[in-house]
C-alpha cells in the first residue's frame, strides 16, 4: 500500500512539474524588423504565464508562400501574424484559421466593427466571423528630412504637390537625392501610389465608385493619379532599380534623401540607425493649397490562431494578452507604430502626426481594402504594373486598362 501510495504521490508530483512547465507556443511573423520586440514579449509573457513562446521571422517576400506550403501539409504555427482584409480572408476561407469570440478572447469586445472588418473571411459563411486580433493600423506618408532641407533653403514642407516636386528638382540640381524611393521591390510601389494617388483620384469616394462599379480604373482621375507616380521616377536615385525598402531606409537615415515615401512602420528603424534625424511626417500635399491632404489608412493585419494548433487554450490566451491594452502601449511605444487595440496613447511625436492627420483626412488603401481578395489580385496588378512603367515600359493608360481588366474577371459589379 505504502509503495502505491508513493508511486501516486510521484506521478502528481510530476504532472504538477509539468504544468509549471507551462506550454510552448510557435509564432510566426513577416516582421524580421521586429524581431527583438517579439523575443522580449515572450520573454515576459513566460514570466508572467509560465508559457514559451517561440516567435520566427520569415522575409516580407517569402512569408505567404512559406506560411501556405505548412498550413496546406497540415503544419504551420500556433500563432499566425495573418495579413489583413484579402490577405486573412484567402487563410480563413480555407478553413486554416480557428474562429474568435468574445468569449473566447474578451478583450475582442473593446474592438469596433469597423477595426474588425479587417480580419473577417470574405466568402460566407466566413465573412461574418472574426479570425484574428488587429494587431496595427498603418498610415502610409511622405518622411521629411528637415534639417536637410533646411540647409538647402527649404526651412518649410512644401504647401501643395507643385511645390513638392518644384523642391525635388530643385535639391536634385544642387546634388541632393530628392528621394529614397526604388523599383526593386514592386510591393513598396503600391503603398508610394498610396501616398499620391488619392489627391488625383479622389479619395474615399472613388474607392466607393470603383467598389459599387459606378467608376472605373480607366476613369481619368485614376490615370491622372497613375502618371503622377510614375513623374516620381525623375527624383529617385540613380541606381533606383537595386534599391527596395532596406536600402530606403539607409539612404534617407544617412541623410542623403531629402523625402521617403512609405508607411509609418518605418520610423522606428529610421530612428534606431539615425536618433538624431530631424524627421517629420505628412501626407502628400494637396493638389490645390489648403485642400485636404489625404492619408491612406488600413488595419495591417492580425494575430490568428492555426484551426489545426493542439495547443487551443494557451493559443487563445496568448490572443487575449495580444488583445489588451498593455501590450499595446507597448506595440506602440517599443515599435512606434499605431496599435489598433482601443485605448492605447500615441507618445512618439512623428507618429503622432501622421495619426492625427489620419484622423481628420483618413481615406481607404484602395487595393488593399477593396481588390485582394480574388486573383488576379488588385495590388499586384498594381505594384508590377508601376514597377514597369517606372522602369520604362508601358503607359500610364494601359496600366489603367490592364487593371481594369483583371479586376472585372472577378469583381462582379464590373460585370453588370
């Protein structure tokens, strides 16, 4: 009796082990930038959960196809870093991503509607569901080296998009990079159309128009909007065919680019190579002086969990701690970026900026939000179109023709 007793007394003793072992989570992620910020989370998380989880970082290029290939073979991560809108939606259809609620994650109740349109499916009944946890919301802009341009004799940013592209041939005779910009990677193309194209198009009302498919992508405005991109070409650097985000960044950060246009997730990494940079950022100028200048704005994407995980209960938990208004404080003071839980105080003064003029001029990321969730997809057609024309081939016009065409093989109110 003796001997069983203490036989059950060393197996509770070993499942109590066990369980301050606590469970071991896989994270992965696009965001190779962030990956110290994800090490430290975990690393905090353990502490405080007892759970490990283990965070990887695929490149930006290489993450859909490698995250694809493992849920398909039955694998893949606990925890997904999903994109947004199409992005989530082609995951979720498949039925590889487990469905959220309120009960299951609470901290989804403080979340809006419209924040979590984002991570819905696209087709039913998979539209109605919640499938991840915003984790950002992104604000594409122009980033302003001040102190460079002040000592060109420009102690002031440029009041409409004339005078922006008056300052850029300007700094360009005098030797100066006007901008950061390349056409190595097609994907930073659709976020630079961003930027400029919504004061020529039209903003919110034309990504209205072309949704209900009372406009088209031929319409003047967007051509107008595709020819103004593609005039950029003249202020890029040199070598503008090697050059993607990264070596952007470096340009702008050594201060030898005056502008760069690209999302708001780049200041932090800006910043860390060059504290001392004088940056500021805005939207593209108006076309008219005292128009609006419109801001791009979306949801970047979620935190999901694999439909497949046997590890459902730490994975959710882990969501809801995701969810909370702690970390994201920390989201955005670590990575000065805009959190998209509710509640959370911007303290970094550049983002600041860019947020609050979101707020007041906010306007769709027209692919991203209306035109990616068939093939072909609307931002692809997008991207590798403006990466040809700025590499000098093709028009502004057939660029606008060809998307039109692939877009109305699936969207339907282009088919009426």
């Amino acid at each position: 009796m003796k001997t069983i007793l203490r036989g059950m007394v060393c197996v509770a003793a070993l499942l109590a082990g066990a369980s301050a072992m606590g469970v071991e989570l896989t994270f992965w992620s696009w965001r190779v930038e962030d990956k110290a910020f994800y090490e430290k989370i975990a690393e905090d998380y353990k502490k405080a959960s007892g759970d490990e989880v283990r965070f990887t970082a695929y490149k930006n290029t290489e993450y859909a196809t490698v995250l694809s290939a493992a849920l398909a073979g039955g694998g893949g991560p606990d925890i997904i870093q999903a994109r947004s809108y199409g992005g989530l939606a082609n995951l979720s259809d498949a039925g590889y991503l487990l469905p959220l609620t309120t009960k299951t994650v609470p901290n989804l109740a403080h979340f809006s509607e419209s924040l979590l349109t984002s991570v819905h499916g696209y087709k039913p009944p998979y539209n109605e569901g919640v499938y991840a946890v915003p984790f950002a919301i992104q604000s594409p802009g122009i980033l302003y080296n001040r102190k460079l341009l002040a000592s060109n004799g420009f102690p002031n940013l440029p009041k409409t998009w004339e005078e922006f592209k008056s300052m850029s041939r300007a700094l360009k005779a005098k030797g100066v990079t006007p901008l950061a910009n390349g056409t190595r990677a097609a994907w930073t193309l659709e976020h630079v159309f961003g930027v400029v194209g919504p004061n020529f198009y039209g903003g919110t009302d034309f990504y209205n128009g072309v949704v209900a498919g009372r406009k088209r992508f031929t319409d003047p405005e967007f051509v107008a909007a595709v020819q103004e991109v593609a005039s950029l070409r003249d202020f890029m650097p040199p070598n503008a065919l090697g050059i993607g985000e990264p070596e952007s960044r470096m340009l702008f950060a050594s201060g030898k680019a005056a502008f760069f246009i690209g999302g708001s997730w780049n200041i932090d990494p800006i910043l860390e190579m060059n504290p001392k940079l004088e940056l500021e950022m805005a939207g593209a100028p108006p076309v008219v002086a005292g128009g609006p200048s419109l801001v791009p704005t979306y949801v970047d994407g979620g935190y999901a969990i694999n439909a497949g995980t046997k590890k459902r209960e730490a994975a959710l938990k882990f969501l809801n701690y995701l969810a909370s208004v702690e970390y994201g404080q920390r989201f955005a003071d670590e990575l000065r970026q805009a959190s998209a839980v509710p509640g959370v105080r911007i303290n970094d003064p550049v983002l600041a900026g860019i947020v609050a003029q979101s707020r007041t001029h906010g306007t769709p990321f027209l692919m991203l939000q209306g035109f990616r969730y068939q093939n072909p997809s609307g931002s692809i057609l997008l991207a590798d179109g403006l990466q040809k024309l700025l590499q000098g081939n093709g028009t502004a016009q057939q660029l606008a023709q060809d998307i039109q065409t692939g877009i109305a093989s699936w969207h339907k109110p282009f088919q009426k």
